[in-house]
C-alpha cells in the first residue's frame, strides 16, 4: 500500500501512544485516534504485532547467542 | 571565502544539499578506510577485540580536521556521510556472501546487538537494504538514523548527540522502525500473529 509521509507520521505517533497505554486500553485510543477510518487502525495494529514479534525474535536471538558463549558449537574438522 | 581544492567542506555541504556527484567525489576520501573497519567487522566473529566503526571514523575526521580538510560543524555530515558508505559497503558484502556461497553459508554475526536478528552477509541484511530504500521516501531521517545506529555502530547516545536529539527519542523513533522493517522483511510472520 502506497503510504504518504504525513499518513505514516499519524501511523508513528498513535503507535507511539497506544505503546505507551495499558494493554488493555490500547484497543480503544487506537479506535478513538484513528476515527472509523479501518486502514490506518489495522496498519498501527499491524505495527504493534510487529514490535512484539520483533522483542520475541530479539530476545530469543540473544538468548541463542549467550548459549553459544557458553556452549560454543563444535566446530567440523575442514 | 572560496574553498580550497577537495574541500571536504564544500563538498559535504553539496551533498546535504543534494547533489547526487558530490557524494562520488567524497567517496575515495573515505572508502579505503572504512573498507578496512568492514573488513573488521565481518571478521569479528568470536573476537571482543575487534575495532570500533565509530572510533575509526571519528580518528578520520580527527585527521582531516587537523589537515583543515573539514570544518568542527561538518561533524554530523561527515558521520552520516561515513555511516551511508559503510551500508554500502556491507550490503556489498553481503551481495558477494549470497552469490559465491558455498556449502554452510555465512557465519552468524549480527550487524549489530541491538538488531540480533539481522546478521552480516545474510540474505536479511539484504531485505533490509531494500526496505531501507523504501523507507527513505517516507522519512530519510529515520533511514540516517539506522545508518548511523546500526551500519556505523554508534552507540544511542552517539546517535541522539548527531541527530541533534535526545536518547530517548532515538530509543522511541527505533522502536517504530525497528517494528515497521521487522513487518517489511517477515510479512508473513506478522499477518499470521495478527491473524491468531
């Protein structure tokens, strides 16, 4: 979807907001902020999924990383 | 008063201005230099030792500041300048890992820790060119900041001191572009969660 830089600052500051609220209260600032209009509220939702997904995958990267400091993986003979 | 021949001054200013030729020129001031904190970077794998992209830099300008090349003001030109040679210099790199690639592939080094999942010479680092380029037609600020952040290594701190904000705010503004690449390279990943 083609996105207009004053469409994507909006996007930026209600996902800035919503992060900030309780979870719980998240739902209802984005439908409030994003006024019926459905694509811009599914595009900060879509975000907001994205940087959850990217704290997991980060978490679980560095975890991996640790365990290999620790464990470092045997390395096969050239 | 006029500029010296190769000011870097000059030149960097052009460039900030726009002109695409001006970036050219400055290139062979800088490249040769930067190839070899690539070439450190790539190689840092299991080494803590390794030089810091950031430290380089500053000891170029440092240098070039003492040879009056460039003016104490250039400081966050040149930084930006080094930072966009530098993701052109990996995502050389990484063009070359995918094509001569053999048996095991590239070793997994993370261009940077604070971006895990992204690792050097990956088909990922790749996407994220790609994604970078898309971004910068909605925010070029955001693009210099994951340049300076991630392809140069500055720490946050270093970033916000550039970018003429505070830490805070690039910690706020990564968060959003951090989120926004993540969906841009794993599409799927994020409309099957959103779709659970």
């Amino acid at each position: 979807m083609e996105q207009r830089p004053e469409r994507f600052l909006r996007i930026e500051a209600i996902f800035h907001e919503a992060l900030a609220a309780p979870e719980e209260m998240r739902a209802k600032l984005v439908e409030t902020r994003c006024q019926q209009d459905n694509a811009l509220a599914a595009e900060v939702y879509s975000l907001l999924e994205a940087c959850a997904a990217e704290e997991r995958l980060t978490a679980s990267r560095r975890w991996a990383a640790k365990v290999d400091q620790t464990h470092p993986p045997e390395r096969k003979p050239e | 008063m006029e500029p010296a021949d190769g000011d870097i001054t000059l030149l960097l200013v052009r460039w900030k201005d726009g002109d695409p030729s001006a970036f050219d020129k400055l290139m062979p001031l800088v490249y040769p230099h930067l190839r070899q904190v690539a070439a450190a970077y790539i190689r840092r794998e299991r080494n803590p030792d390794v030089l810091e992209a950031t430290a380089l830099v500053h000891e170029l300008y440092l240098r070039l500041l003492s040879q009056r090349k460039v003016a104490w003001d250039d400081r966050r030109h040149f930084y930006t300048f080094a930072a966009k040679v530098m993701r052109m210099i990996l995502i050389d790199y990484a063009r070359a890992s995918q094509t001569l690639i053999r048996g095991g592939g590239y070793e997994k080094i993370p261009l940077n820790d604070d971006l895990p999942w992204v690792d050097v010479g990956s088909p990922e680092l790749l996407d994220l060119n790609r994604a970078l380029d898309e971004l910068s037609s909605l925010d070029p600020d955001k693009v210099q900041l994951i340049e300076l952040r991630y392809f140069l290594g500055c720490t946050a701190e270093e970033t916000a001191s550039l970018m003429k904000v505070s830490k805070a705010t690039v910690d706020r503004e990564l968060k959003f572009i951090k989120s926004w690449l993540y969906r841009r390279i794993h599409p799927l990943a994020t409309a099957k969660a959103a779709g659970e």
